[in-house]
C-alpha cells in the first residue's frame, strides 16, 4: 500500500494453444518521486518467454522452456542489494520433469528433476568492459506426502503430512551476475515446499534441502471450506546472496503458515504468517471478501517487520459497494499506507449498471506524489 513510484509504458503480444505458450514484451519506466533519475532506471527490450508441454501419461509432464531479456540504461544504478547495473542481457534455456505417483497405503511421490542453462552479458559501468558468464544449474529432488482421509456424512476432512528433500548445484551464485529479478523473492507457503522455490533467474539455490509441513483441510456440506498449512525448510548452509525478506537468508527458514475460508459465495477469507524461532510475527497478510444482502466488497492488509528496503510497512487497500436499487450503487475504494498514516488514494461515487453497460460518477483524492506536484483532487466518469 506505499504510493505508485514509476509510471510504466510497454508493448506485449501473447500466443497460446494447449501446450504452448509465447510472450513478447518491451518495457520502459518512467519516475515519480523528485529523487529519481529516469536515466537509471531499464529500458526493458527485448524480454521473450516460451514454452512447451509433452504430457507422459502415467510418467509424468516435460516442460521445455527459453528465456531472455535485455535490460539498457543510460546511467549506473545502484540495485537495492548494493549490485552496480548498467546493461545486462540474460538467454536461458530450460528443462523440468515432474510426476507423481501413489504406491503402498497411500503414500504420494511427487520426482522432480531440472535443468537450466544461462548466458548472461553484464556491463556494470565498470573500466574493464562487458563480461560474459555461462552457468549450467540443476535440481534434483521429490516430495513425498501421507494423506489421511475421514470421511462423513455432512463432514469431509483431509490431514497430510508432507516432506521434501532436495539437492542443487552449488555455488552457482556469481557476484558478476546483478540480482535484477529476484530482489522480492520470499520463500512463503506458496512454494516453501517445493524443491525449487524460485520460480525468477537471477538468484539460485544451491546445495541440499529438506522441509516438513501440515496440510489440513475440513470440508462441510458443498459451499464451506477451511483449510490450513504450517511449513519450514532447512538448508545445507547459509548463503550471501539471500536477504532476510528472502526467508532463505539462514540455514533454517522461518515457520510460514496460511489459513483459508471458503465460505461459497457469501464470505471467503485468509491470513498468511511468516514467524520465527520464538514465534514472533515477521510478515502478516490478511484478504477477505464479502457478498452479502445489498453488501459486497473486499480488504486487503499487510504488515511486514522489514522490507526489501529495510524498513517496516505497513497497508490497508478495500472497496466496497452498496446496492441502492437494482441498477443504482454507492461505491467506495481505499489504499492506505498505515505506516505513515497517509491516504494513498480515496475514492467515493455511485454507480449505475444494467446488462449492457457499466458507468460511474467518481470523486477521487490521490495523496502520492508526482515528482514536485503534491496530493490532487479530481471528478471522474467511467463507462464500459
């Protein structure tokens, strides 16, 4: 919920069949604070990503994959991790096979093995000229999972218990290569549990790991859902290149836990942990969204102990509407930086829609700031 900081102009086109996938993009970025220089900021040109499926049956799936991209400023930048980049350019081909199989009382193993090549080019500004660097990265490792089943009547509930155990190739973390993508990397309960938990290029994890974790899920009658997940992973040893918002900065992670609520169409919810050692709370995420009566809106907050930048944040962003008549509603919307005790942007109007067309009347007070121009108020109309 912090204040937009760049305005983004880009050009993408996408094409997709039922195991294929492309996309081309170019990006460029332009600053909104007074502090920014537009000259260090990348002129992203090209970036290209392809893939391919091949279905095995019972073996499994193949994903072949190509990457690239060229990143071209005009000026050094100084990248949050204390990385110099001025020009670098990355081609990455790359290769995953994954399976699962059921065997004995019901166990689940889930091989997966990869394999990745990288070219890079780096111009850091430096006297000594561009440098080209080559890495051949791979990943060998399963999940192995227990399911427990109870099921009833009215009440259907599912415990598993699941482990991982992986290893990939070490030291493969360059200091010539600048972590361009990677800077917000969090290992959380969305990929803890995998054997490969980043999904970007730049950073790689290397050496052995294991991790442990609890699924749980309760399901009453068709439209109610709760489920629950705890999770920590271990590592060989320790490695420089992960920061603390990472979670992988440490031979051990932090505990990461969610818990969800699927309550149909009338409310869902769900909070996400990350806490360490003495179960102090280091990042908290909470989503919920409602649709009640005339009612239906959503919320989204967040607290995080330390950012990418070192410092604690801290956001509330909701909308909500309210149906005067079967046509007619009153609409608001929030994003607050609860940190600094600002308004990021409020909006307050009313809405009509029928089955053709949607339009709004809107007054709008944004707080962030453009550069040398302060907060600003504005009417606004919308149709669709």
């Amino acid at each position: 919920a912090s204040q937009p900081r760049h305005l983004l102009s880009h050009l993408l086109t996408t094409g997709q069949h039922d195991d294929f996938y492309f996309e081309a993009a170019a990006y460029v970025f332009q600053g909104l604070r007074s502090s920014d220089d537009d000259a260090e900021f990348p002129k992203v040109a090209p970036s290209l990503f392809a893939q391919k499926y091949f279905d095995l049956g019972a073996n499994g799936t193949i994903a072949l994959d190509f990457s690239a991209v060229g990143l071209f400023r005009d000026a050094v930048e100084t990248l949050p991790n204390g990385d110099l980049a001025l020009d670098t350019a990355r081609a990455t081909a790359n290769a995953e096979w994954e399976a699962q199989y059921i065997f004995g009382p019901g166990l689940v193993l889930s091989p997966y093995l990869q394999g990745r090549g990288d070219f890079y080019r780096v111009d850091n500004g430096s006297a000594t000229g561009p440098e080209e660097i080559e890495r051949g990265l791979g990943v060998a490792g399963a999940q192995l999972s227990y399911p427990f089943i109870r099921r009833g009547e009215n009440v259907n509930i599912i415990v598993e218990p699941i482990a991982m155990v992986a290893y990939g190739t070490d030291g493969a973390n360059d200091d010539g290569i600048p972590n361009e993508d990677s800077q917000l990397f969090e290992a959380d309960d969305s990929n803890l549990l995998k054997p490969n938990a980043i999904a970007t290029y730049d950073l790689w994890e290397g050496g052995g790991r294991t991790a442990l974790g609890l699924n749980t899920t309760v399901q009453v009658g068709k439209d109610t859902e709760v489920s629950a997940i705890v999770a920590r992973r271990w590592r060989e040893e320790e490695d420089p290149a992960f920061n603390d918002l990472s979670n992988l900065s440490n031979e051990t992670s932090d505990y990461v836990a969610s818990v969800k609520a699927d309550l149909g169409r009338v409310l869902n919810a769900g909070i996400r942990l990350r806490m360490d050692d003495d179960f102090s709370v280091n990042r908290v995420g909470l989503t919920a969204n409602a649709n009640f009566w005339r009612v239906r809106g959503g919320a989204r907050y967040f607290k995080i102990s330390e950012n990418a930048a070192g410092d604690e944040d801290e956001g509330l962003v909701w909308n909500g509407s309210m149906r005067i008549t079967d046509r007619w509603s009153a609409i608001v919307q929030q994003s607050r930086n609860v940190t600094l005790g600002e308004n990021i942007r409020l909006s307050l109007g009313i809405a009509y829609r029928d089955d053709c067309s949607y339009f709004a009347l809107i007054y709008q007070r944004d707080g962030g700031r453009d550069r040398t121009l302060g907060p600003s108020e504005s009417i606004g109309f919308r149709f669709v």
